[in-house]
C-alpha cells in the first residue's frame, strides 16, 4: 500500500497521479496527496513512474504500516521496487542502457 510521498524528493511532476489506476492521489499546487489510500491496490506503478523516487509503497496490501519518511530513508526503501526491476541506473547486467523506459515519457 502506498506510503509515503518524500517532500523533499518530490518534483511536482504528477506522474504519479496521472498513472495510478486507482486514483489514489489529489493534485495541488504542491506535491500530490495520498487522498484515498484505502482503494489502492499495491501495484508500484506511482513508485515505477516516479523520477525521483519520492514514493514509497509497502508490499502489505492489507492497510498501512505506519511507517515513517526517515525509517524509509534510513533503510535505502525509496524507490526500491523499480530498482529491484532494474528501471534505474545501477543495476547490473547493463539494463541502465535499455531504452524501453521511454516508453513511460510517450504513456504520459
Ligand atoms: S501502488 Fe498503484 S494503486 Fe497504489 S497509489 Fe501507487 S499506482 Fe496507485
Ligand atoms: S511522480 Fe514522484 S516526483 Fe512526480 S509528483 Fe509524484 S511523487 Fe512527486
């Protein structure tokens, strides 16, 4: 279930609100809302989508966990699940040259 949104990650881009299935998050003039964080579904795509890993989605699917901003910073959790996809730089086995990622730009 979706956690966090990182203030201090957040670049007020709103992909995560255009991507989400769910629409679990509000726009405003700052950084998107958790609005309703009981219809979503767990499915990573905000923290997929997102360009600076400003997101955190727990893999419990039950209800909230409760955990903190620092507690995900501290444990390296930010954006985890995309890099575990090898979405981002980094990963071995040279998937940070793979341009499939574009296809997110030409989605949204
Ligand atoms: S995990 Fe999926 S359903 Fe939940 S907020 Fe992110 S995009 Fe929406
Ligand atoms: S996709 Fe990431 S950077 Fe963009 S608005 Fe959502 S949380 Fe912020």
């Amino acid at each position: 279930m979706i956690e966090i949104v990182s203030a201090n990650r957040c670049i007020e881009c709103d992909i995560c609100v255009k991507v989400c299935p769910a629409d679990v998050f509000d726009r405003t003039d700052g950084i998107p809302v958790i609005a309703r964080q009981d219809d979503c579904q767990t499915c990573y795509l905000c923290e997929i989508y997102c360009p600076t890993d400003a997101l955190y989605v727990a893999e419990q699917a039950d209800g909230p966990t409760g955990i903190s901003e620092a507690e995900v910073q501290d444990r390296g959790l930010f954006g985890i699940y995309a890099r575990a996809l090898g979405w981002k730089r980094g990963k071995p086995a040279g998937s940070q040259f793979d341009p499939t990622h574009r296809i997110r730009v030409a989605q949204v």
